[in-house]
C-alpha cells in the first residue's frame, strides 16, 4: 500500500508538526517532503499519532460471554473486539486469558480455543493481536503445556496471577467457593473440619487476600514508540 496522509498535526518526537507522512509497502518512508503515492489521505483538522500499544486486557470476554449462560462464536467474539480496538486507535493488542483450574472463561479448554483462534484469524485481524497467558501459580498441572507454548513462540505476555486466599483465622468464604469450583471440574474439594480447612468457631467476615501479579514479557514491547522514518505500522 502506497498512502500519503497529509494536512493533519503529525506527532513527531516529542511535539506536533503540521507535515505529511507517506507509507510504502507497510513502511513509513517518508515525515515530510512532497513524495507523491498512489493514495492521499486528507487529515486536515486531525491528529496524526503512532497507533496505541494495549500491553493488558480482558474486555473480550464481554464479547464472548455478554452474560451468564449466553456464549457467541470465538470467531464473530475475536472480531467484534478487533473492530472495537481499531476504533479506539489502538494497533497493537494482548489479550489477557487466564488459564485456571476453575470451568468457564478461565478453563483450559478456553485457553487453548482462544490461542487457536487468534493465530487462525490473525491475518484478518486489523490490530496485531497478541496472546497474554495469565498462569495461576496453584494450577501445576499445566506447567508442561505452558512451557511448550513459551518454546514455540506462541505466548506474547506471560504472568503469573494467585488468587488464592490467604490461610488466616478462620476459613474465608472465597476458599469455600474456589473449593466448590474446583470439586466441578473433578479435583477433589478441600473437606471441612481437616487441617486445611478447619470449621469456623465463631461469625466471622468476609476476609480476601490481594491478588498478586508479575509479568515476564516474550519479548518486550514498547507502548512509547512515535511516528519516525523506517518505523513499521500496522496497516
């Protein structure tokens, strides 16, 4: 594709320019001068900005489940976010999916879909969409999977999430719930009166543990990049 986009407010460094910028072949060649092209793009009254890098998200998963119970194809689910991203100025985007032991979004079957899906449909992505494996810490059975993901490339962001209550005073309520997820998918729930899970001796509230995060990235990406000759934009 061979565009010149000109008569808008070019971002270049670190101020605005009123300029021109011309792309050829999925390159910006050119930040001024009066190279013609086969399209010219009239962007008067506009800013002309480097595409916005999302280096987190989850909001896809609104478009996969809308609401309890109801479930759209991961196909018509990936392009709706694509399309909505793109319109929000934002070129580059990884998609945060959490692999747990828990059913629903955070399955494994829905991990792997979704890793499926996105390299299929990459190509016809506008937005260069990237895969956020967000690992749960007590979810050891998938470590050997993971570690071939990591190996083949296929994960762009890895971190590593625990959402585990912390073991203080009396059972929390959250521990009850992710025993009673985990008893559905076949793990055997934790039995109350054990020495994990003793029975509450009195009322108590509802005690949560902050959710830790640490991200390892494969490889970096920059969310600071700015309009230069040579750079590469998504087209």
């Amino acid at each position: 594709m061979d565009i010149r986009i000109e008569g808008g407010r070019v971002l270049v460094g670190d101020r605005f320019e009123e300029t021109t910028v011309c792309a050829g072949d999925g390159v910006i060649d050119a930040v001024g001068g009066e190279r013609g092209a086969a399209a010219t793009i009239d962007a008067r009254g506009l800013m002309v900005l480097p595409g916005v890098v999302d280096i987190h998200g989850d909001a896809f998963e609104r478009q996969l489940m809308p609401r309890p119970g109801v479930h759209f194809a991961m196909d018509i689910a990936l392009f709706d976010t694509d399309r909505q991203v793109i319109a929000n100025g934002i070129t580059t985007v990884f998609h945060g999916v959490t692999w747990s032991w828990e059913p629903g979004l955070r399955s494994a079957g829905n991990a792997r879909a979704i890793l499926a899906a996105m390299e299929e449909l990459r190509p016809r992505l506008g937005a260069d969409t990237k895969f956020h494996l967000r690992h749960e810490t007590f979810n050891l059975d998938a470590e050997g999977e993971i570690i071939d993901w990591i190996g083949s490339r296929r994960i762009g962001v890895l971190a590593f999430n625990n959402h585990m209550p912390a073991m203080k005073d009396n059972a929390p309520v959250r521990l009850m719930t992710t025993s009673a997820r985990s008893s559905a998918v076949g793990i055997a729930p934790l039995a109350a009166g054990s020495q994990n899970f003793p029975p509450p001796s009195r009322p108590h509230k509802r005690r949560l543990a902050p959710a830790t995060t640490s991200c390892l990235a494969l490889p970096m990406w920059s969310a600071a990049a700015v309009i230069s000759a040579g750079s590469t934009p998504k087209t």
